[in-house]
C-alpha cells in the first residue's frame, strides 16, 4: 500500500513540486487583455451640403418640398378657409390634409418648372418659392405638367368660388394696383415656410438673404403677402414694409372700423421690399457675392448673409401666391396661375 501511495503522490507532484496543472492555473491568474477598440468613421448620406446651405431644387424633389411646406402651413388662415369649404369646419380633417398636400403640391410643381424653389436642411426644413422677374406660370405647359389642372374637379362649388372667385382676382389686382409698372420687374416670394421641426434654425433668414442679394444687385424690388400678423416684424428687419392690409371672406358690412361685426378669416399684409444699396467694389470690405439660382446652386458658400444676426420666427413665415387669371384654361374657371 505504502508504494502504491508514493506512486499516486509522484504522480501528482512535479519535480519542483507544483501541481501538474499549474501552467492552466497560472493562465487562469493572468489578468485578461483590454479588447482592442477599433474606432469606425461612419459616412452620412445626406449630402453635407444639405445641412444649412440654400440649394435651389428641380422637380424630382418636388413632392418632399411640398410635404415641408404643407406642414408649415397647416394652422394658416388662409390655408385653413381653402380647405374648410369642403365639407364646412367640421369635415373630415384627414381630406382636408390631404387636399391641403395636393395643393403644396401642385404650386410647388409648378415652381419647378417655371420659377424658382430653394431649400434648406437635410430634411428639406425651409422651404422657398420665387417667381423672377417676367416670370409666367399660366401657360398651359406648366399648368398640365404640374397638375395644377386637376385642382378645379377636387374642390367644391364652394371651394371653387374661394379659389378660383375670390382669392385669385383679389391677389392679381392688389399687386398689379400696388406694384403698378413694376409689377412683372420684381421678385415675388410666393411661399416661406420652415417646418415645426426645423424652426429656431435662422433657415427663413437664410433662404430670403439669399434672393435678396441676388435682388439688389439688380436694383429689383421684392413683393409678399403676410398671411400672419406677428410675421410682419420679421420681415421688417429685412427691409420689407405693409403697403395695405387685404381680407378674404369678408362680409359686405364689415369696414376695418366697425368692431360691432367679427372681422373676416384671413387677413394679409402686403409688403414690399425696395432694393437695398450695394457696397462699393473698390471698398476693402466688400463681400462678392454669388447668389443662388437656378443655375447656380453650388455657390451658394460665396454669399454674405445680409443680417446675420436674424434666427428664424418660431411660426411659419407666412407667404401666400398672387395669380394671373387665364380663363380658358379650364372649362371657364381660371385653372392656371400666375404667380408674381
């Protein structure tokens, strides 16, 4: 027994009298090695010059451009008296957003074609319309390939007669009486908007910068209708001052006045922004600017932003479209606009 117990203890001891699984214990006593961090730069593919340069769009971003402006526009007043003739205030919403999108639609389309749309942000946050100077939009072309055409069999008898009756010859005449010869020589904002998520960027202060050095260097004036009383101050800090106050769904006993009678849905200021002078070239300060257009869109990193210090206002800046009226369009009903 003695030497079957020696056999058994040498075969569990090393000559130096470590156990014979010492080597897996002293790996187990190692302490473990920090994993190696591999740092992975991973690339956006919103393009970086997406984030707060104005870019001017084309038609195949159309339908983005007007879903932002459409969210921008949802609360507007005027938006709001469109769309409440169908059905009357307690219609059924979602037709109402839905008609309200198709004619986002629709004007945003037609901007791409025959004038000019800007935006800003990745997500298409601000968005802008310009008509330029000679600019037409009711030729039947543009009317057709926008879809504007189509506008007339969706909207109500009622819904026509605000659109096609009320708002479209009062938007002409109030431009036409107040801009006078220079009614075809200007620059028309026709839609500002800066989406819920996007606002408090200075996106609204950027996309109008960007027209109006284009606009002063050409001596040009710049016409807009504010759809929002509290935007007005806004635009005053860009040169832009009211020139008349206009009504929609006015009662023909209302006056501005008479506080006796509840004042008309939608009220709209017309302003207009005279063309500011340009420094000297000569003068050591002088910024070359290179606006955005059409044509351009990848300068826009040249331009001097003209008051920097502006952030955009919390609500949507509120522009809404004037209309030249071609009757024959449309079965009589004045289908196609022109925007100034």
């Amino acid at each position: 027994m003695t030497t079957t117990t020696t056999t058994a203890t040498t075969a569990a001891i090393t000559p130096n009298n470590t156990p014979a699984n010492s080597t897996v214990l002293e790996l187990n006593r190692q302490p473990a090695k920090p994993p190696v961090v591999v740092s992975v730069q991973h690339r956006s593919l919103v393009p970086e010059k997406w984030g707060d340069q104005v870019r001017a769009i084309g038609i195949a971003e159309y339908k983005e451009a007007a879903l932002s402006l459409a969210q921008a526009f949802a609360s507007d007043d005027l938006a709001r008296y469109l769309v409440d003739a169908e059905g009357g205030g307690d219609g059924d919403e979602t037709l109402k957003w839905r008609l309200h999108v198709d004619i986002m639609n629709y004007i945003v389309a037609a901007h791409c074609y025959s004038g000019v749309v800007t935006t800003i942000g990745a997500d298409y946050d601000g968005v802008a319309l310009w008509l330029p100077p000679g600019g037409i939009m009711d030729d039947w072309w543009t009317t057709l390939r926008s879809g504007m055409w189509r506008l007339y069999w969706q909207l109500s008898p009622e819904g026509r007669r605000r659109y096609y009756g009320e708002l479209l010859p009062l938007l002409h005449d109030t431009k036409r009486d107040i801009m006078g010869d220079r009614d075809d020589d200007c620059y028309y904002l026709v839609y500002l908007g800066t989406k819920p998520s996007g606002r408090g960027r200075g996106y609204a202060t950027k996309l109008i910068e960007d027209m109006a050095v284009k606009a002063d260097a050409e001596n040009r004036a710049m016409y807009l209708e504010s759809s929002s009383l509290k935007n007005n101050a806004y635009y005053a800090k860009f040169g832009f001052e009211v020139k008349k106050d206009i009504y929609m769904g006015m009662d023909d006993s209302w006056s501005p006045s008479d506080e006796s009678t509840p004042p008309p849905p939608v009220r709209m200021s017309i302003m207009v922004r005279e063309p500011q002078p340009q420094p000297h070239p000569s003068s050591a300060t002088t910024t070359h600017h290179v606006p955005l257009t059409a044509t351009s869109a990848g300068t826009n990193k040249q331009q001097k932003q003209l008051k920097p210090g502006i952030m955009a206002a919390a609500a949507a800046s509120g522009h809404h479209h004037h209309h030249h009226i071609n009757k024959q369009i449309v079965c009589g009903g004045g289908l196609a606009q022109r925007v100034q």
